[in-house]
C-alpha cells in the first residue's frame, strides 16, 4: 500500500542493457521494500508498421527492432515467409548458410554481452565505484580481456557480413533461401581465425565457472528462485540455436510439455497485460498465469536439452548441471556461465559448418508448395526462443503479425529478481548508496535483455501533453489513460 509516508527510488535508465527501462522501489517508513519493478518506458509498433507491407519485405523490415540480434528477427521473419510459401526444407547450401549467419551472431552477441556489459561487476565488485565499473575501466584494468571481447564480437560480424552482407541489419535470408553462398576467399579468411576464436571461448567458459565456484555462496542466492524453463529442442532432444520444437520443464526437470509444433504455440502459451509496463508476461496456459511463467535464454536451455551436440560444450554443460546434482540450475547469475558454453558451442558449430563444402554450393533457393495464409516460425535468439506469426492475404500483403520475444518471456523472472535483490540488499538500509542500488542492475543484466525489441501496447496507449509558457510555467496539461 502506497502512503503519504512512502519512499520512491527510481533508477533510470538501468544501464549496460539494449534498449530504455527503468526500476521503482518503494520504501515503508523504515526503509523496507514494499514494491519493486522493472519498467519497460519505450514503445516500438513493429507489429503494426508491418500490416499491409508484402509478406516478402518482412524478414528486413522486422530486424530494424534492433541493432544487437537483428539476425535473429531476419532468420524468424524468413523461416516464417518460407511456410506461407509451403516450403518446409531449404537446400542443403540455403539451411547451413542461414545456421552460420545464425551462430556467427550468437557468438558476437554473448561476447559483446559477457565482456563488456558484465564483466565490469564481475571483475570489479557489483558495489565499485562507478567511474571504474565499466567497460573504460575494463579497458584500463584487463586490457587483453577488452581486446579479446572485441575481437570475438568482431569475427562473430564477419560471419554475419560473409552471410548476410552487412554486418546490421543485412539481406542475405529470402523466400526460400538465401541470396549467396560462401566463397572460397570468404571460408579462409573466417577459418584464419577459428582457433583463436575456440581457444578464447574455452577461456571464456573458464572465466565464467570459476567466477561461480569462487563466489558460489554469494551466486546461488543472489536473485535466484525455482523457475520454468522454456525452448526449442531438436527431435532428439539435443539444443537446437536454429530449428526445433518446444519444450517446457519445471524447477526440478520434469517435463510440463515437449515436442510442441510453434504452429501449434497458442494453444499453450498466453500473455498477460499489466497497466505499469509496455512489456507483456507471457506464461503457459496449463498452469496458468500465477505459475505458469517461464525464464528462455542460455540458462534455460542448458537446463531444457538433453544433450549438445558439440563434444567441448556438452563437456561444459554437465559440469555446469553437476552443481546441481545433475537437476535444472534456478541460479540467476548462472546465466553467465551458461552464456559462456553457448559461446564455446557456437564456435564449434561455426567450425565445423566453414569445413562443409556445401556452404559453396550453388542450389541456393527451395522451390516453392502450397501456399498458406498463415505461419508461425520459432528460432532460439540470443536472449532465448523468438516467436514470428504472420497471417497474410490473397493480395501477399501482411494483415495480422505477433512477436512473442526473447526478453518478453524473462519479463516475470526479471521482475522476480529485482525484488528478491531490493529485499535482500536494500530492505531496512539506512542509507541507500548507489552500489547497492547497482546490485539490482547486475541481476537485470544477467538476463542480457533487449528492452527495444520486447515493447507492446495493447489497446490505447496512455499519453500525457503538457503545454509549457515561455517562462516554463505550465498552461495546459492533457492527459489520457491507458
């Protein structure tokens, strides 16, 4: 309950994340947490500006969502434009061309993400000063780990640029396939620097493990909570980064659901609205909206494979479950080192498709089947499993689009997270400091969130218009309701 008496704390923006948002901490009068939350304050109407459009622009149209994973909205936007055209498997040349795009931005992604937006509170304490507790300080204190951030993020663009053709928002995914292959030229150059590119994933990961097995008291506690998990597995239960179907499992590893159709995604997972945020809760309709939600990304997928099927990475994830006793990881710094072993697998996975000969192959667009108004495409993105449903007309133009994304998914876990961390770090302080107050961002960050891509608006959208003098005295405010 809100009183006269209650303190406010807003930290805005939260910083060394993608996109704009804002946390809100009330306090009692004795400095206790009575309410935090995180607020996602920018809206983007992507599902909106692309009604009408032909359904073939829209695997560039959706990737302007964002400069840091447009791959993943170009590949979920093309896999699903490939089903309204009843194209169910791409030649071998277009499906691998596409996997390598799609791995080469998960690499650059993480290493960007564990590097220089994390790694200033790994490396220097969540409550450091703040002019040393970015990534100018990084720099400063750890420069070959600077260096190497900007070098593995820089080998993960080339990929994208060798794809796709630019290294953002590029135009290498159509209807079908792809619009070039990879040339002899363009494998060697990438293969020059695979090694290095593998031996600095491996450290990476090692970086990461021994973090948590250092501080692992601090870590299980720090944000963390029992929790569903959420993505898409192949057929046989192996992680899949580009293709496969959903399964879902609870704290403990049973299954709640597996080997879902994303065809078939509305008939087990909803979304809810609430009035404080742009950012939708989905959950899973079996359980319900209370305990159906769910956390995606690394973590999550770790803990929902079977089985990766790169052998240093699968190495990497049974060490990682070996911490748990071989049961689902709820630990939310956890993430990182789970960040870490996807790294090490993408690079695997990069590896071994630059020695595929069919990345040269010339067969580079399916036919087209059976026309379908209506698809539905799923992809795991770097922050988790993305979800593109398109309904389009007898005229080609797009009538009806619904993104489900990655951070959307996490927004409950995140907003769980921020309170368990007000409780436990700043409830009954006498005095809030700006460390303390960091300590909420570092459990935001370990989710890496998008906030740019995950924004939506259901109904009106509340709006305020305040008309201000020359003297900046209000004349005039108007203000409708959400």
């Amino acid at each position: 309950m809100v009183t006269s008496a209650t303190k406010r704390i807003v930290i805005e923006p939260v910083t060394r994340v993608e996109g704009h948002g804002k946390v809100t901490i009330l306090l009692d009068e004795q400095n206790r947490v009575q309410q935090a939350r995180l607020h996602v304050v920018e809206f983007r109407g992507f599902e909106r500006f692309i009604q009408g459009r032909p359904f073939w622009e829209v695997p560039v149209l959706v990737q302007r969502l964002c400069g840091i994973c447009p791959v993943s909205h170009h590949l979920c936007a093309a896999k699903a434009v490939d089903g309204i055209l009843g194209i169910d498997r791409l030649t071998p040349t277009g499906e691998k061309m596409r996997r390598l795009m799609h791995y080469g931005q998960m690499f650059q992604s993480h290493a960007l993400h564990f590097f220089h937006l994390a790694s200033p509170d790994l490396l220097f304490g969540f409550d450091a000063p703040v002019e040393q507790r970015n990534v100018i300080g990084v720099i400063a204190h750890h420069p070959d780990l600077a260096l190497q951030g900007v070098m593995m993020r820089k080998f993960g663009q080339e990929i994208v640029k060798a794809t796709a053709g630019k290294k953002v928002h590029g135009t290498g995914a159509i209807p079908g396939g792809i619009n070039k292959n990879l040339s002899v030229a363009e494998r060697d150059v990438l293969l020059a620097d695979m090694d290095r590119m593998l031996e600095w994933s491996r450290k990476a990961v090692a970086i990461a493990r021994e973090y948590t097995l250092r501080n692992l008291e601090k870590v299980a506690s720090f944000g963390s909570f029992d929790s569903n998990h959420l993505s898409i597995v192949r057929a046989d239960g192996a992680m899949d980064l580009y293709h496969g179907k959903l399964r879902a499992i609870d704290a403990r590893g049973a299954k709640i659901l597996d080997q879902v159709d994303p065809l078939d995604y509305l008939e087990v997972i909803a979304e809810e609205v609430r009035s404080w945020s742009y950012m939708k809760f989905p959950y899973l309709k079996s359980l319900g909206a209370a305990e159906g939600w769910f956390r995606v990304g690394p973590l999550a997928r770790v803990n929902v494979c079977d089985f990766i099927d790169t052998p240093e990475a699968e190495a990497a994830r049974r060490e990682f479950l070996g911490l748990s006793g071989g049961r689902p990881s709820n630990v939310t710094l956890a993430y990182h080192w789970a960040r870490m072993i996807e790294l090490l697998h993408s690079a695997e996975v990069i590896r071994r498709l630059l020695h595929d000969p069919d990345l040269q192959g010339d067969d580079l667009v399916a036919p087209a089947g059976e026309r379908r108004g209506e698809f539905v495409a799923m992809i795991e993105a770097p922050r988790g499993t993305l979800t593109h449903h398109y309904r389009v007309d007898e005229n080609d133009q797009v009538t009806m689009a619904n993104l489900i994304v990655s951070t959307t998914c996490n927004n409950e876990a995140m907003n769980r997270a921020v309170r368990r961390i007000a409780d436990e770090h700043l409830s009954g302080r006498p005095v809030i400091t700006e460390g303390l107050l960091n300590n909420i961002e570092v459990g935001i960050r370990a989710y890496d969130p998008c906030l740019s891509c995950a924004t939506h608006a259901l109904g009106q959208m509340p709006l305020e218009v305040t008309l201000l003098g020359p003297d900046s005295a209000v004349l005039d405010r108007q203000t409708r309701a959400g």
